[in-house]
C-alpha cells in the first residue's frame, strides 16, 4: 500500500487504509495512510497522510482528558496558518479518536537533527516559521504548552509545520497556569 513498505498489517478507518507506524507516544500513535479508493499502482507521495490515533481509554485515564479530547478534535482542526499542520479530517470510533493530517515528509525536527546538522540559513529560516506558528497562536489567544522538537514537523522543502495540540489552552486574558508537556523542553521557571 506504501512505497517502500511490506508486510504491513493494514486498517481501513473512514475514507483511509491506515499502516506503516511513524512515532508513538504516551497517549497516542501516529500511521500513515492513503485514501482508500487508491490502487497500490496509483500511490505517489502527494497521496500520503498521517493519521493520530488516540485510544480514548488513555484520554480518559487522565484528569485533562476531556480538555486534550477537545484540543485534538475540535480546536487543532480549526488553526489555519502556513506553519501549523494541515488537518484534513478527523474522526473517531467508540474507543479511537482519528486525526488525519497532511503527511510531513522529512519528519520531525528531532529526526532530522540526528540526520545531519542545518545550514546556518535553514535554521534561520526554521526558527523564524516557528516563531510564526506560535505568534499565530498567541493573537488567537492559544498557548501549544509542549513545543519540542518531535512536534515540529517539516515538509519535503523543510517548511515548519507545528503539531500536538493536546496540552494547548485557550487564554481570554493572556494569562495561562499549570505544568504541562515535557519536562525536558520546560521553562525553569515553569518546573
């Protein structure tokens, strides 16, 4: 189903043949996935997505389930900017919730740290979208809460496109409380 990919268990999940594992974490686990009404034959890169599954038992297992429930499935969906990830549907089953996303070919940032190092042009360059995405979210009154590395994805031409929103929060006064996302990438003031 995927280029270069055998011997892959595949699930059919709303209009996608999901397969291939990219990452997991602790609340969820990302696949790749092509529409369904393609052949193997017809697959090109453009065609691929990925797809975030979220077991809702892990959701509610924790005390801000409901809070990253709604994050995943209703506010991510609505960003539109040029350095936030592209939604393109989510759906869900009674025990997944599926969050389908424009494939990022190169990866995550982390993954491509441990490739090669930048230019001194491409971090510029990856620093100032960066810095785009989170001005994006912060005139809309969004806090991410967990940039790190692994949720900064880049295309092919290593354009920034920021993910994860399950810890983000809305702030109607710019004031934002509460430890969240990793304590690797915290601020020391936060921890």
């Amino acid at each position: 189903m995927i280029p270069g990919k055998q011997n892959t268990n595949y699930i059919r999940v709303h209009n996608y043949v999901v397969g291939e594992l990219i990452a997991k974490n602790e609340f969820s686990e990302i696949r790749m996935a092509v529409p369904n009404y393609l052949q193997e034959k017809d697959i090109s890169p453009h065609h691929l997505f990925a797809v975030k599954i979220i077991p809702k038992s892990k959701l509610r297992s924790v005390r801000i389930g409901k809070m990253m429930l709604f994050n995943e499935s209703i506010l991510a969906p609505l960003l539109s900017s040029p350095h936030i990830i592209d939604f393109i549907d989510v759906d869900e089953s009674i025990t997944c919730l599926f969050q389908f996303m424009k494939f990022a070919h190169n990866y995550d940032l982390k993954h491509q740290l441990q490739l090669s190092l930048f230019s001194r042009e491409t971090c510029y360059k990856i620093i100032d979208q960066l810095l785009a995405a989170v001005e994006y979210l912060h005139a809309n009154g969004i806090a991410h809460r967990d940039i790190k590395l692994e949720n900064i994805l880049l295309t092919e031409s290593n354009k920034v496109k920021l993910t994860d929103f399950g810890f983000a929060t809305l702030s109607f006064d710019g004031n934002v409380s509460g430890n969240f996302g990793s304590l690797d990438y915290a601020a020391p003031e936060s921890i």
